[in-house]
C-alpha cells in the first residue's frame, strides 16, 4: 500500500513536468511513427503493383535496364521493373493529360518524352563516368600491386595495402570488395573479384581480377609476369590512341590554317579593293594620285 502511494505522489509530482517537456517529444515521436507506417504502407503498394505488371515486360529490356543500373551503381536503389514501371505510368498520365489541353498539345507531349528520356540519359552518363573512373584508377593499382608483389609482400596484405590509394568512387568500392577477404563473414578472392568485374565491365579491370581470380593455381611469379604484361599491352594501346588521335588532329589544323590563312587574305584584299576603289573615284588614280 506505501509503495502503492509513492508512486501515486511521484506521478502527481511530475505531471506538470511531464505536460511541459515530455509530451512534445512524445507527440513527436507518435507522428514519426505515424510517418513511418504510412511509408511502408505506400512502399507495400507500390511493390504489389511492380509484382502483378512485371510479368507484361520483356525480359529482354529488364535485362538491358538492369544492366544500365548495375553499371551506374544503381544511384536510385530501384530495380528495372521499378524503374521501368513508374516511367510508363508517368507517360500514361502524360498522354492523358496531353488530351485535355488544346493549344500546345506537341509540345506538351515531346517535353513529356523528354522527361521520361532524363533518367537513362542520366544513368549512361553516370555509367561513362564510373568506367573512366575504374580504368584510369586500376592502371595505377596494377602497378603499385605489381611493385608490392616484387618486394615479396604477400597478396592479401598487397591487396589491403594498395586499396588505400584506390581515388574516388571507385576506391571505396574497390576497399569494400577488398574488407570482404577478412573477417567472419569472409569470402573466396574469386567471389570478390567476380562481383567487382560485374559492377563495372572494364576490360582493364577484367583482365587485373581474372588474373587474381585464378592466384591460387599460380605462383606469384607467375602473376608478376601477367601484371607486366598487363601495363605493358595499356601502355602500348595508349601511345597507339595518342599516335591515332594526333594524325586525326593534324589534318584538321592543317585545315584550320589554311582556312585562317584565306580569310586573312581574303579580309586584306577587301580592304585594299576598298581604299583603291575610294581613291579612284575621287580621281587620284589606283595608285596614291599616279
């Protein structure tokens, strides 16, 4: 019966404490619930109408779609069918909308299209983006891991070593890929390199982790030598670019020269036909009075 009492008294105490400062954050809490449900709820339907209309999309262009997310690092966390989905609901209401107004009809209509063009337009940029990324930084890794392997480092440490250096976007995947090799939840160095060859298809990139995915048949002499040949064969496909790009560049500014060159010519002998023609009719001759 005291205890009974006690909390009684404490809880009279503090209501005025309670309505004052507690409830708010309860009051705020409640919405954020609230708030939440409800996203899930939205969440749920929209998954139950990607189930029932996914099976009306071919599986060809999931396939294409899926892949352009894959190599753009599904920036929007979304699936094909999800993407796909909502891009053909957006041009339905479009086309629908499209009906109920008069006067600019086509040009509704094409900027509509162009809305819904945006996001793969965005997605091949990202994925352009993310492969210069991971081509121009796997050339600097090979070759650091190549001169780790030379001083006798093993490969597991080489490879934790050099993700350190990894630059960008490219880099915090490449660590990640390479924390997978440790721990309890490890993973086989062919999973690893596996995955990030998907995540990317970069010939660069291919040839480095198939070179790794097969160490464990190799010695590391063995892989010594397919690194040098790796940086050997880039190097050479780069001066061959460089060589390809400066013969296409040097017929245009020969081009461009001689362009300038006649216009020069062309702009002085305007103006001398001028002056000779203003000093002819004012009677002094073409040649300064002679």
């Amino acid at each position: 019966m005291i205890v009974f009492l006690t909390i009684l008294l404490l809880l009279l105490l503090f209501a005025p404490l309670y309505k004052s400062q507690l409830q708010p954050v309860v009051d705020v809490a409640y919405q954020l619930k609230q708030d939440y449900m409800l996203v899930q709820k939205k969440k749920r339907t929209w998954r139950f109408v990607v189930q029932k209309l996914e099976p009306y999309i071919s599986s060809s262009l999931l396939n294409k779609v899926q892949k352009l997310i894959r190599l753009a690092g599904n920036p929007w966390k979304i699936t094909a069918s999800e993407l796909i989905i909502a891009l053909v609901l957006v041009a339905a209401g479009a086309i629908l909308l499209s009906t109920q107004i008069q006067n600019a009809r086509v040009e509704f209509t094409l900027a509509c299209f162009l809305l819904i063009a945006m996001p793969f337009t965005r997605l091949n940029k990202l994925k352009n983006k993310r492969q210069l990324e991971a081509r121009t930084a796997i050339r600097f890794l090979k070759r650091r891991l190549n001169t780790q392997l030379k001083m006798g480092i093993p490969l597991d440490q080489a490879l934790e070593e050099i993700s350190s250096y990894a630059p960008g976007e490219f880099g915090s995947v490449f660590n990640d890929a390479v924390s997978q090799l440790t721990g309890q939840n490890r993973r086989s160095l062919k999973e690893v390199m596996q995955d990030l060859r998907l995540q990317y298809e970069v010939k660069e990139l291919d040839s480095f982790c198939l070179s790794l995915e097969l160490s464990d048949m190799k010695t590391m002499t063995i892989l010594r030598e397919q690194l040098d040949r790796q940086i050997s064969e880039e190097a050479h496909r780069i001066d061959e670019f460089i060589e390809e790009r400066s013969e296409n560049v040097k017929p245009k500014l020969l081009s461009l020269a001689t362009l300038t060159f006649l216009f020069s010519v062309s702009l002085a002998g305007y103006f001398v036909f001028a002056y000779l023609k203003q000093n002819w009719n004012s009677g002094g001759g073409f040649f300064f009075g002679l």
